[in-house]
C-alpha cells in the first residue's frame, strides 16, 4: 500500500506540508536557531529544544474544549499562543514540522505501560513518532508528560541510550516492543508499541476518547510537566508541584489556592491563562 503523507491525511489538496507548515515560528518558540538539514543530529537537537519548551498539559480537557488536531490549530495554539498539550497535539506538531524538513516520519501507535503491570491492557492511546534515516530507525516522542525523552531514541534492541535526562533503551518480549526508563536503578516500561501506524482517523478517535470520556485520566486530573537543563524534571499533578532533580530526588510543594496554582504554570511552564480560562480553571485535589 502506498504510504501517505501526514499532509496527506490531513488536506490532500496541499501541494506540500511546507505550504502548511510555519517552520520560522516554530523554531523562535522552541528557541532553536541551528542547522535544518534533516540529519540525526538536527533532529535530536529539535526534539531537546521542544521537551525543553513546549509543556505537555490537559488545561483545556479540564476547561471544557475540544481538542483539534489539524495543522492551524496545532501551530496556533503550541505555537503562537505558547501554550502546550497532550501526545496528539505534540507529536502531532512534531510530525507536521519533521515532514515539513525533509524527513521520513510515520505516526505509530502506543499503549501507555508506566505504573501498570506489562500484562495489564491500556488503551491505545498514545501517540509517538518514528523516523527512518541514514538505513536506521528512531523514535521520537515530545508528549509523554514527565518521562517525555529529551532525545531521540535509536530503535535498537536492548542498547542503553543516555540522555540529558534518564537512560533509555527498547526492548521486545514477543511481538510487542516497550520503550523502558531506567528509574531509581530499575527498568521500567514507559509504553509498549506493535510498530503498526496510526493515521489521522484513528488519532482522532484516540483524542476524543481522551478529551471527552469520563474514565479518561485527563478528564480527572490535572497534569503539567515540562523537562529542564541539567536533568530536571518539573510536574503539576494536581494540587501538588514537584521538582526532580537528576538524581530522582524530588521536593514537592503543595498548591494552596488557584491563584498560587496559575503563579506557578506561568512563572514554572510559561503557560498563562486568560479571561474565563483564569477563572474557572479548578484545583483538584489529591
């Protein structure tokens, strides 16, 4: 079957995802001001500035608003309104831009394995990006909250990969493949994939599951997480702000109040909010 282009799935009347995509803002949002020849090198540096920058947040799931996943939407709200997002707003903007420079990206499919057991089923729900280059397969992934990995990742069996925050590495047990963390010295699953493509339709399903349903943990809780130099980790879970540091030390700082809450997703993730969005922003508890 013939591959489609993520544009092409999107608006096949575009000529090219170039035509649609605004790769000068971008770069001056995740503050990236190198080379953009689609080479392993550039593409690592990308995916450091943007986890480095660009949030991952629910903010909207919890204030009620549709979460739209074609390119203007994506650009305007990750992009010009600084803002961030979950897995299918940020891998989905990654894969517009990555295309937009040249290079062999594809959509893949995952199930979220961190805190459940490797025989548990979750939903597939996760959205990643893989990337052919150079005769080598990456992966790339700027949207799975507090572990979102600050490089790209070889899809290499069983190769420990550094990063400038936890070590990584993929592994197989069967037909499935887990992407793990090496967290307080254990191997822990972060995903698990079947490597099988997930096109635009099927996003959309995963996103309005996500978004809408009652059993959605983003329907419930309240999340931020942003990576920081130097291996630090920032996350809002709720009413609690926690800061770790490179060595999985964390020091947690309760939210008293909603205002104290928006101090911090300014001043912390560079997310401010407006109007009616300050307002009725809640504070979950617990």
């Amino acid at each position: 079957m013939e591959k489609q282009s993520i544009m092409d799935q999107v608006a096949s009347s575009q000529e090219s995802v170039s035509d649609y995509v605004d790769l000068d803002a971008y770069f001056r949002r995740i503050g990236y001001e190198g080379p953009r020849e689609a080479t392993p090198a550039v593409l690592n540096d990308i995916v450091h500035a943007h986890v480095l920058t660009i949030p991952f947040e629910n903010l909207d799931v919890l204030l009620g608003k549709p979460i739209l996943l074609d390119p203007a939407s994506l650009q305007k709200k990750l992009v010009h309104d600084r803002r961030g997002g979950y897995c299918f707003e940020q891998n989905g903007l990654l894969l517009l831009v990555l295309e937009a420079m040249g290079y062999d990206v594809a959509p893949i499919s995952a199930r979220v394995k961190l805190g459940y057991a490797r025989g548990e089923i979750t939903p597939r729900t996760h959205l990643v990006v893989r990337i052919e280059m150079d005769g080598s397969s990456w992966l790339a992934d700027v949207g799975v909250g507090g572990l979102s990995p600050t490089a790209v990742l070889k899809l290499e069996l069983d190769l420990p990969q550094k990063t400038p925050h936890e070590t990584r590495r993929i592994v197989r047990d069967g037909d499935l493949t887990f992407h793990q963390a090496l967290l307080a010295g254990q191997w822990e699953d972060v995903y698990q994939m079947t490597m099988e493509q997930m096109p635009l339709i099927d996003r959309e399903v995963a996103n309005w599951y996500t978004s809408t349903s009652p059993k959605s943990r983003f329907k419930n809780l309240l999340m931020v997480a942003k990576a920081a130099p130097s291996g630090v980790r920032l996350t809002m879970l709720n009413d609690e702000f926690s800061v770790r540091d490179a060595n999985g030390k964390a020091t947690k700082t309760p939210i008293g109040t909603q205002e104290e809450m928006l101090d911090l997703l300014a001043e912390h993730f560079g997310v401010e909010l407006e109007g009616s969005d300050r307002a009725n922003l809640p504070v979950i508890r617990g």
